[in-house]
C-alpha cells in the first residue's frame, strides 16, 4: 500500500484549554508517537502548549526525551 493511497489520520487531545491540550496517558514508559508529534505540531501552530497527563513513576522513552530537550517550551509532563 503507498502511503499517499492512506487515509489522513487525525488525532485529538483528550481535553483543550485557552493555554494547552491536553493528553493523558496511563503507561509506564511512553515514545514520541505520532499522535504526540500530531498534537504537538497543533499546539505550536495555535500557540499552545501540549501537556502529557502521566502517572507517577512515569519514565519517557529515548524519543519522547530528545523531543521534550528540543521543544523544551512546548511539551510538558505532569505527574498524577
């Protein structure tokens, strides 16, 4: 299947504010993702921020931290 014959994917933030989207998820360990990198290129656009809803003990994988170190300003975690 060539990629251009794919349907467009879209994702959506579990929840939207004035400042951010917000995007929660429930796993130990979690990698820069294409819904992450989606959603994050959203926010820029908009102006937002994208917040990641994550549990305590959460542990990003090597590319959500090397993407976190290069949009410092656009990705945060917040532990729950």
């Amino acid at each position: 299947m060539n990629s251009s014959d794919a349907p467009g994917r879209r994702f959506r933030a579990d929840a939207e504010t004035p400042e951010a989207l917000v995007l929660v998820k429930y796993a130990a360990a979690l990698h820069a993702t294409r819904q992450i990198l989606t959603l994050a290129e959203r926010a820029e656009a908009s102006g937002k921020r994208l917040v990641l809803l994550v549990p305590r003990g959460f542990r990003p994988a090597s590319t959500l931290r090397l993407f976190m170190a290069n949009h410092p300003d656009l990705v945060r975690l917040e532990a729950r």
